[in-house]
C-alpha cells in the first residue's frame, strides 16, 4: 500500500501539535486552577494593621471595588506598579476603587512606611500577616493582585507584574461591573 | 520524499521544543545551588582560602551582596566554624549591573549563572590535624522578569582539612653545594 506523504505530514503535524498544547496544558494546570479557585468566590475578610495604626478590615470596603495588592519593599517588580496604582485611586475613586496594599515584608513597619511615603503612595498600606497569605493561596511570589469587586467576590487574580493597560483594563472591569449591577 | 518528510518532522520537532521552553513567568520555583566543594587543605595558623560555588537556576536572578538600592535583600553567606577555625573575610563577586523589562532604566546588582564565594579560613595553632565540618547559610532574595519570591536559605555545608604546618627545610651549611667555594 502506497502512502501518501502530504496525509503522512499532516498527520505528523497534527499528532505534534496535539503533543504540544497537551504538555502545555498539563504543566500550567495547577497554576491556573488555582486563579480560577478563587474566582467569583468571597474574597477571605481580614484584620490588619494600617501603617497608621487602625486595624483594617477587608470587609470595611464592602460597597467598593477593591485592587488589593500583595507586595514588599524587596520586590522590585511591585515598586513599578506602585505609581500605577497612585494614578489609578486618584483616577478612579470618585467612581467607587478602593486601592488597598498590603505588605508582606519582615521589614520594620518603619522601613515600610518610609518606602510607601517615598513612592507618594496615596491607598492604605496594611501590614501582612502569614496567615493571610495563606488564606489568600499562600503567596508564593509578589506582587499578587486581586481585583475584588463591590460584593467582596474575587472577580480576577493577577501573579506577577502586568502592563500599565492591563491592569487598568481589571480595574475599570470591577469598577463597572459593580456600578451596572446596582443601578 | 522520505527528505521532505525528515525535514519536516525535525522543523516540527524544533517548533514544540520552543514551545515548551516558553514558560509562563513565576510558574516555576527559583533555586540556588551549591556545588558540591572539594575537601579544601589548610595549614594550622595560616589563613586559606576556601572556593564555594553556587549556580542560579536559569530564568532567576539574586541580588548580590551589596544591591543597588536599599531595601533590597542582600545575599550573604553565614558560617558557623567549627572550634578554634577562624572565619575571616567572605569575598563575594561585584554584581553584574543589569536592567530588567520591568525597570529598563534602573541598573540592579544581581548574581545569575555561577558565582563563587571565597572564604578565608585559619585554624589557630592549637586545632589537631584533622578533618572539620562547616556548616552555615546563604541567604537569598529571586526574582525573575515579572515576580520576586520572599527570601530564602540555602543550607552550606563544606569540610577543611587541616594539616600541620610543613617544617621548615634543615639548614646545614656543610652540606650546601656553594659551601666550599
């Protein structure tokens, strides 16, 4: 029997494909379900500590759209986002953002509150505790961002550092999706 | 044909290799290594430099040990020597001043690939010709083009041995070639 090559190729190339996306998909599994978990599911309350002492509930800012931050003065990837975010809470407040840090340093609370004045932080900066980094997924890396919408549902989880645009595209999500849900 | 087919295959097979060394940033942990250090000889009463190297995992980078901003976390090596060995002076490599995507106008003092610590070790007179144990760690900070992960210590563990010093070659001016002249 005579085969024919182009059904060889195509073949070939449909079985490598195959091989490919199902490698991909295998390997970015656990990371991806674990966003999805906490998608549309309350966002875990807390209590913390603010930089200038209040203790901070997460549940205080029910009724707002809220982008907590999960950062530390040694991360020089969150340091990029802080300047966003300072534009975003003055941009966006008005329409009902809440922008909250918190950090999850060891770093004296000093240091910390040095580092916040320094890059103009206007959001409350809360102090981290372990436990709500568990709670909130265990944190293996900063930043991570959660976008909570007015309701305290997670409506997105954000590893790492993203684009100026995309996370302005997130914001202006929780921000209108709670908005057109109560008029 | 089977050419056409051969090469199509390997083109294929290079495609998926590219693919699946794309990984999304922050999916995989960082790590250092220690290499595993030959058993370094040092003479009682001198001090000698002991060669530790470490490698970071492809894709990470650790701040050196005098970063370029403040609050960023150093690495640095702690030694707990055993009895009457002196650790003197750790010497840790200049950083490479690199910019990231994230701050491409920032220069961070960071180690990636191999580096190598050396650490100068002197066993007072009185420490027995032997074989001794150190033990100690290396703490770090990672992070990768996106994301940072909190710091971490990396056990070390390394052995000297130390040896008496050599005695000093006997004088005898009878015996010396130019004695005679």
């Amino acid at each position: 029997m005579k085969r024919d090559p182009v059904v060889i190729i195509i073949v070939a190339m449909v079985v490598s494909l195959m091989l490919v996306l199902g490698i991909n998909l295998s390997r970015h599994a656990p990371a991806e379900k674990a966003g999805s978990q906490s998608q549309g599911r309350p966002a875990p309350d807390f209590a913390l500590q603010s930089l200038d002492g209040k203790t901070v509930h997460l549940s205080d800012f029910r009724g707002k759209a809220v982008l907590l931050n999960f950062w530390a003065t040694w991360c020089e990837p969150c340091k990029i986002e802080m300047p966003w975010f300072v534009e975003f809470q003055k941009q966006y407040a008005p329409e009902g953002l809440q922008i909250v840090g918190v950090a999850m340093d060891d770093s004296a609370e000093k240091d910390i509150a040095d580092f916040a004045t320094k890059m103009g932080v206007n959001y409350p900066v809360l102090i981290g505790k372990e436990e709500v980094g568990t709670a909130y997924g265990g944190l293996p890396f900063l930043p991570t961002t959660f976008y909570i919408d007015r309701d305290g549902k997670v409506v997105d989880k954000v590893f790492g550092l993203k684009g100026r645009g995309e996370i302005e595209d997130l914001v202006k999500k929780i921000v209108n999706e709670g908005r057109v849900a109560r008029k | 044909m089977p050419t056409y087919f051969t090469r199509t295959t390997v083109v294929l097979a290079l495609l998926c290799s590219e693919l699946l060394a794309q990984d999304s940033p922050g999916k995989k942990a960082p790590s250092v290594t220690m290499a595993p250090a030959a058993v370094a000889t040092v003479v009682r009463g001198k001090a000698t430099a002991v060669e530790l190297q470490f490698r970071v995992a492809s894709g990470f980078h650790i701040n050196s040990n005098t970063p370029s901003e403040e609050y960023l976390i150093p690495t640095d090596l702690k030694l707990d020597p055993p009895t009457d060995i002196v650790v003197g002076k750790i010497t840790y490599p200049p950083g490479e001043q690199v910019s990231f995507a994230f701050a491409p106008d920032e220069k961070l003092s960071v180690y990636s690939g191999d580096f190598t610590l050396s650490v100068s070790v002197r066993p007072l007179a009185s420490v027995l010709p032997s074989k001794y144990e150190f033990r100690g760690t290396l703490k770090y900070q990672a992070c990768d083009n996106t994301a940072c992960y909190p710091p971490k210590r990396l056990p070390i563990e390394f052995e000297v041995k130390v040896v008496k010093s050599p005695k000093p070659p006997a004088k005898n001016p009878a015996q010396s070639p130019h004695a005679h002249n």
